[in-house]
C-alpha cells in the first residue's frame, strides 16, 4: 500500500492557522518572559535623620514621652479643679487630677497657681502665667 500526500485548500488553512499561532505563541513568550532593563536614572538613597524620640521607640522604650507643656489657666469649683493646658503647642484642652497627658506623663496636683506634673518618677511643678497688672484708670466720678 502506497500513501500519497494530498493537500486540500481546508487542510492548507488550518495548517497556517496552526503555524501562526505557534508563531505568536513564541514571540509573546519571549517578550514577556525576558526581564524587562529599567531605564530610569538611579537616584542616591534619602538619608533621614535619625531622631531618638520616633514614635515607635517611645513605645518600647521605659522613659516618659516628650512633651512641651504650657498651662493656660487654672479653674476651680466645689468638686474638682480643671488645668488648662497645651501640649506641644496644641490647642488648650481641660484636664483633671490623675488624667495621663501622655506615655509616663500624669497631672499629680492642681494647685491655685500652679499645676504639679509628674514625669516618669520626677515631678514638676509649672507655673500659671499670670497678666500683667491693668494700668490705673482715671476716676468717672467726681469725689
């Protein structure tokens, strides 16, 4: 038995069809398997400071955070006095006696012109600033 080749217009079609997809195959793998060269210029690393009070050393760290404290004012009433105090040039806020101003740092003791601070085991005691003295007016009334 002898084989002859023949080759029909459909066979020629799919053939071609088979070779171009092979083709397109090998050519999109080779282009997206090769790594790709970066032609963006190198640029020197950015060397931050390095700061001893980050924040993520304030939280494993045994020392009390630091914190620049400016009392505003004092207010009194029958049941509790209020500090009024602005923490690292913030806004003034109201605290109470016992109240955590930040890690390690607690208000002790409210006094009339001053409020007692309590850093780590170290205490201090910061003053309410007061005005100065209002100038003396004229009298409205004749004496």
């Amino acid at each position: 038995m002898a084989f002859t080749f023949r080759l029909s217009a459909t066979q020629l079609v799919q053939s071609a069809a088979l070779i171009a997809t092979l083709a397109g195959g090998l050519f999109w793998s080779a282009l997206l398997l090769t790594p790709a060269q970066s032609h963006v210029p190198a640029l020197e690393p950015q060397v931050l400071p390095t700061r001893a009070d980050t924040a993520a050393l304030q939280w494993f760290s045994n020392q009390p955070a630091p914190l620049d404290i400016k009392v505003s004012g004092v207010l009194a009433g029958a049941h509790a006095a209020v500090a009024i105090l602005s923490l690292n040039d913030g806004p003034p806020r109201s605290f109470l006696v016992g109240d955590r101003l930040a890690l390690g740092v607690h208000v002790i003791a409210i006094e009339q012109d001053a409020v007692v601070i309590e850093r780590g085991a170290e205490q201090s005691r910061l003053k309410v600033s007061t005005l100065p003295d209002s100038p003396s007016l004229p009298r409205l009334t004749r004496p």
